[in-house]
C-alpha cells in the first residue's frame, strides 16, 4: 500500500492482557513507533492498560485522576476544602502498589470485570476497579480501598463498609455463577 510516496505497512502488536493494538508504519515513521504508555505517569505495564484502548492513562492514574474529579464536585456541593484528595498521585502509586486489585467488597478482579461486560450508567464497558471512600469523607490513604462500580453505586453514600460486607457475598456469588458461564462459551 502507499500513502503519499511511502510504503504503509499495517501491523497488528499483541500486548499480553490488552485488545491488539494496530500499528501502521511508514518506512519513515518505523523508528518512531511507540509502545502504549501512561499520559500519567510513563508505566508501559500492559496489566495496567486499558483493554479497550480508551483511555490514556493507566488504571491507577485515571483513578487518581476520577478521584480528583470526585471531590472537586464534594467540594463545590458542600463548600468544603478546595482539595479533598489528600495524598500525590506518586503516593497513590505506591498505595496501589501494596493493594491488591480485588473490589474490597466482592472480591472481584479487573479481568473478571472485562469478562462480565458490565456497563457503567452511562453505557460505557466498566474494566477497572474504582476507589472508594470508606467513610464518605474526604480521599485520604486511610480512607480508600480498591471498590468494583457495581459494588460502589450499591453502596454509595447509603449503606456503611460494614453494612456493605454483609450484602457483598450475594455479589460475589453472582459474578463467581456469570464467571463460570462466560468460561463455558
């Protein structure tokens, strides 16, 4: 194929964990070919990219990021501190870091997420854990955990943590019967 004078060769990268990522080179532009990277903090980690290829930031970013978004809104709808995240996104790397990824609550994973096909209110394919605020307090490392949307809106500012573990095991045993039925297709 050319394109303006050059050879165009279309390829198709396979990251492990991440939906093909199709590359079209150039004879010039074959130097200049990149692999996926965080606009956030530069990781090429493919476990924590987007399967989609979506978003530019890895999973940890754009939850610091979501995090950010978060209070803002808390802050304006409750006239509190201007900043509610209480901790860098470097800190938050280092939390996510010593965190397993699994929802506090009903133990889901993001790949088990992925497989569900779980859509968010807004249509979109839910992929990657959220945060959630223990107590509906402002962000801090003490006050986070790893949270599964679907766990998230259940709980939301109506049910505690402790309310919240009580009805949890009804989740996981429903993602663990839809699990297994998504393993038999």
């Amino acid at each position: 194929m050319s394109a303006g004078g050059s050879t165009v060769t279309t390829t198709t990268e396979v990251i492990p964990g991440v939906v093909g990522v199709e590359i079209i080179l150039s004879e010039q532009s074959t130097a200049e070919v990149k692999q996926w990277r965080c606009i956030g903090c530069g990781t090429k980690d493919p476990k924590l990219a987007y399967k989609s290829g979506g978003i530019p930031r890895c999973y940890i970013c754009q939850g610091y990021k979501n995090m950010e978004i978060n209070s803002g809104q808390k802050a304006k709808k409750l006239a509190a501190l201007a900043r509610s995240v209480e901790f860098t996104l470097e800190e938050f790397h280092a939390w996510a870091a010593s965190n397993p990824r699994v929802c506090t609550y009903c133990e889901i994973t993001d790949e088990e997420l992925w497989l569900l096909d779980l859509k968010t209110a807004n249509g979109k394919r839910n992929e990657a854990l959220g945060i959630d605020r223990i107590k509906s307090d402002l962000y801090s490392l003490d006050n986070i955990a790893w949270c599964c949307y679907p766990c998230n809106r259940a709980k939301g500012n109506y049910l505690s943590s402790e309310e919240m573990r009580i009805i949890a095991p009804a989740l996981k045993s429903i993602w663990q019967s839809r699990l297994a039925g998504v393993a038999r297709a």
